[in-house]
C-alpha cells in the first residue's frame, strides 16, 4: 500500500513537472509559419552580399525625401508603424528587421556589432539603388543610425535619435526588462534559448510604456512570436555576449564628428535609457535639437506618434530644404506634452 502511494505520488510529481517544462519550454518557429502572419503588404525580402536575407518594408511616397527608420533591442520594423502611417504621405520610408531580429533572423557570420549592423543597412540601401537619405533609430537603432552617419556622412542628409543607445549610462536594475537582464547572464542565457515565458515577454513590453493601455495582447503575442523565429535567441544571446565587450565611451566620443542635422527625442520617464543621456547627446553633437515629452517612456513613437511625428515633419521640412545652410530647429512640442532643452551637465556615466 505505501509503495503504490509513494509510486502514484511520485507519477503526480513527474506528471507536474512535464506540465510545467510544456509551458515554458518554446521551440524555433520556421520564418515561413510566420510570414504570412507579419509581412505586411510593403514587405520584401532581400539577399544581401553579406549572405543576410533581410526583411525590410519600402512605402509611403516613392516620389519623396528618404527616411529610414531602425527599430531597438528586440524589436521589429513593426514599432515604426504609426510613424509610417503619420509621414508616409510625404516620405519615402525604408524600415527593416535588424540582424537576429524579426523575419530577418539570424545572419551568416554571427555578427550582431553596432558597425554590422550598420554595414547591414547600408548593404540595403545599395539594393534598393538610394544614394542619399535621412536615418532615425529607437535605442539600439538609435546607436546604429549615429554610426551610419559617422561612417556615410556624404550620405546621410539628417539624423534622428529617439532615446537612443551609444552613452554611457547608470541605470536601476528594476527598470531593466527581465529579458534583458536575463540575456546578459552566460548560463541563465542559454536556457532562455529554450525557455521564454510569455510572462516574461509582457513585463519587458509594460517597462517601455507609461501608458500601459498601448500594451496589448496582439503586440505582446508578436514580440514571443518573433522571438521564437528560428535563430534569434541564439543570436540574441551572441549580440549580448559581444555588446559586453563593446566600449560604449569611445563610440560616445566621436560623436561630435557628426556634422548633419540632427534631432533628439526622449520621452523624459525612459527607465531603459534615462533622459540624462539625451542632455548628453544634445551636449555632444554640434547644432541638434532636443525635445523631451514628458510622462513618456522608451518608445515615444509608439506611446506619442501623432506628437512625435508632427515633430520629425517640422524639423526634416527645415534639414532637408535645398536652401538650408544650417539645421532648421524642431518645432516644439506643446507645452503640456514637451519641451525643448540644452543638456549643460554630463549627466550619464
């Protein structure tokens, strides 16, 4: 009697645990099971020398000035979407799925370094035959886009960074997404190649947002879903283990060598990337402006488009006249929503 309870207990416990590992436990998703459901009507897939097969989108007006738009850490072109539907009808928009990220996956050479990716976008730029352009990144994006303009600077007409990575900056832990923070653990990293709770996914989307309304269960359910396609946890744990080595300060250093006209944006309640190194930013690049919006988090394309994107209009309709000799301030935001401030403390590590 006591050796068949303790065997039904112990088949209980077995039973229990494998519901659980099935729970948690997510597989690669083929890029094909996902297409259908994430490339929108403007996607494209191209093959790039570099061997990458790259998602990008090319929409709004063909006949207009070029903006390229690049998403943040494990985001996708799809964080572009209400900026595309406020600017499309004067711009030319060129968005895309960044190395180890969205329906691009993961790349030939492993490569995930700000320089990669920035070689990655050119490489785009070169098959879709445009010479010259204006380029803006969220984040990471952020870091990607100022490295193209140092490296292109005859190619870029102006610059947009929107809380953008490339300072260096102190930050509270607590307000690291988990996934983050769990990326950039050796171990913990490799189990999330094969763990990735959806919990998880949600509390990192709800860190960037104030507004917690504009998380949703759509967008929480495309960002695992992304993150399951096939390769990009693996590459997502190799762009960490490289950004670990990365020397953050030298980047930041160059950046007065930017000499295009150039647009900071922050919403001013950023945990990820705290407003600090947008004061720095400012402080650092010759000429830029700086608008902040308040009670605004990591993603203010997202969280404010209609305000963010009436300010990329005002200030690319100054940079990118033909007449312009000098950058164009941005029109400021209202009063209420932003305000437009000279960063005169280095206020970032």
């Amino acid at each position: 009697m006591v050796k068949r309870l303790l065997a039904g207990t112990v088949t209980l416990i077995v039973l229990a645990f494998l519901v659980i590992v099935i729970s948690v436990v997510r597989f690669d998703v083929p890029r094909e099971q996902l297409v259908g459901k994430y490339a929108g009507g403007a996607s494209q897939f191209a093959t790039l020398p570099s061997g990458a097969s790259a998602h990008v989108r090319d929409e709004g007006n063909a006949d207009g000035p070029v903006l390229v738009l690049i998403h943040g850490s494990n985001a996708s072109l799809h964080t572009w979407e209400p900026w595309v539907a406020e600017l499309g009808g004067t711009y030319r928009i060129v968005s895309m799925d960044l190395p180890g990220h969205g329906l691009t996956g993961r790349v030939p050479g492993d490569d995930y370094s700000r320089e990669a990716m920035a070689a990655f976008v050119i490489e785009i730029m070169d098959a879709l035959d445009i010479d010259r352009f204006a380029v803006g990144g969220n984040s990471m994006g952020g870091g990607v886009s100022a490295m193209i303009a140092l490296e292109n600077p005859e190619r870029v007409s102006a610059l947009l960074l929107v809380n953008s990575a490339g300072i260096p900056v102190e930050r509270d832990a607590n307000d690291v997404p988990l996934a983050f923070r769990l990326a950039g653990m050796p171990v913990i990293s490799k189990v999330m190649r094969y763990v990735l709770p959806r919990s998880v996914v949600e509390e990192g989307l709800k860190k960037v947002f104030v507004d917690q309304s504009k998380v949703t269960d759509d967008m929480v359910a495309r960002y695992l879903d992304l993150a399951l396609h096939e390769g990009n946890r693996d590459a997502t744990r190799i762009r960490f283990s490289q950004n670990a080595a990365r020397d953050e300060a030298a980047f930041a250093a160059r950046l007065g060598e930017i000499s295009m006209p150039t647009l900071i944006m922050w919403g001013d309640q950023d945990g990820l990337i705290p407003v600090a190194a947008a004061h720095e930013f400012k402080a650092r690049i010759p000429h830029a402006e700086l608008v902040i919006y308040e009670n605004v988090g990591h993603v203010p394309m997202e969280e404010v488009p209609e305000e963010s994107a009436a300010a990329v209009a005002a200030f690319l309709a100054g940079a990118l006249a033909p007449a312009a000799g000098a950058p164009a301030p941005a029109e400021e935001a209202p009063a209420e929503a932003a305000e437009e401030e000279v960063g005169e403390e280095a206020g970032a590590e």
